[in-house]
C-alpha cells in the first residue's frame, strides 16, 4: 500500500567519495516531485532524516557514500520498508553503508569499481516500468558503468549497461544498471546512472528518475 503522505525525504550525506553533481541533483530532483505535487525535504543530516521518513511516502539516496546512518535512522528506514514505504537509491547509494548487511538486501547490490567517465549504451530490458517506458530499446549515455559486486538476486532488472559500447566493462553480458524489488515490504528502485550533473539536465535522464520515484510511491 503507498504510504498516505504525498512527501519525499531526499538523503545525500557522504562519509566517502562526494560527487560534484550532488547540488545539481539535489535541485533537480526536489523540482521534479514539488511539479508531481510532493512536499519534499533535502537534507545530510541523519537526526533529520530519522524524524522525516516516517512523514514520508519515499526516502531517496541520492550518491550518498560510506557509513552515513546512526543506529536510530537506520531502524527508521528498516520500519519504513516494512510498513510498504519506498525507497530510491541513485548511483553512489551502492557505496553507502557498507557495514550494515540489511542495506545490502535492500539496494540489491553493492559497487565494486567503475572504468572511466566515458559514452556507451543502456539496453533496456522493461520498457513497460515507468521508469523506463518513455525508453527506446538501446539509451545512449554518459556515466562510469558501475560494476557491482555480484549480479543483484531476487530483482526485476529494468536495464543493463552493453560493455560492447564502452571500455573497462567488468561484468559480462548480464550487467543490471537499473532494478526494481518489493521483497523487504515496500517498493525499490535503483538506478546506477547520475554521475555528472549534466545528468540532471538531461530531460530523458529526468523522466527515468520520475518514473522511478513514481513507482516507489505506488504512484502508476
């Protein structure tokens, strides 16, 4: 069931590796769900974000990094997926909370490295899903194709990165980008595209990342 309250908590705290394009994601993304007729609050406080996500219908990462909850957040959040709330992660929220083996469950993967900022080509698996149905087959972009650790197990993968299109792909011929999951009580989303600010620019990168965040909120 989606949560009653048309609110999103937007979370990009960094302990680790901060990317330049947080500002601009930050901005973009608070625009895009204040046009869908969400209140949102932006914040890198963990105090801040443990008294927001209980008011909140969704609680994005947005390349958050390292170890960035305290004890009390992260039982919010585990709550949160529990009682059906959602959760979107987007690029660098692979590389956050290492240490806590529930976050792991919930993203669905973990980053393990990426080759250098570089074009290459999404093949898009769901064109159905709203995040990805204003996609054609193959989506030409710009990001640094992560890697993950392992393949994601027990997903709904939306869209894989073709290494064919890019050098230093690591992972294969099956290489998730983009996923989707209900396994822990609410609706997942992850994207690992988002690495420059240019991204959050980018009309079709937008409508990626509305869809998602729709689709979190059981918005469809």
């Amino acid at each position: 069931m989606p949560h009653p309250t048309p609110r999103v908590v937007l979370y990009s705290r960094t302990t680790a590796y901060r990317h330049d394009s947080i500002p601009d994601g930050v901005e973009a993304v608070g625009a895009l769900v204040a046009e869908d007729g969400f209140e949102s609050v932006a914040t890198e406080d963990p105090a801040v974000l443990e008294r927001e996500i209980p008011r909140s219908a969704v609680v994005v990462f947005l390349s958050t990094s390292g170890e960035v909850l305290t004890p009390a957040a992260r039982d919010a959040l585990r709550r949160h997926l529990a009682g059906g709330g959602g959760f979107v992660g987007i690029h660098a929220a692979a590389c956050t909370e290492y240490d806590w083996p529930y976050y792991g469950e919930l993203l669905g993967a973990r980053f393990a490295r990426h080759p250098d900022l570089q074009p290459g080509t999404v093949a898009v698996a769901d064109r159905t899903h709203p995040a990805t149905r204003h996609l054609g087959a193959r989506w030409d972009f710009t990001d640094e194709w992560y890697d993950f650790r392992a393949v994601p197990a027990g997903v709904h993968v939306l869209a894989r990165a073709d290494e064919s299109s890019y050098a230093g792909g690591g992972m294969g011929a099956d290489h998730p980008l983009v996923w989707c999951h209900e396994r822990l009580g609410g609706r997942v989303f992850y994207t690992a595209l988002g690495h420059t600010a240019e991204s959050f620019a980018d009309p079709v990168f937008l409508a990626h990342l509305r869809g998602g965040i729709h689709y979190a909120a059981g918005r469809e």
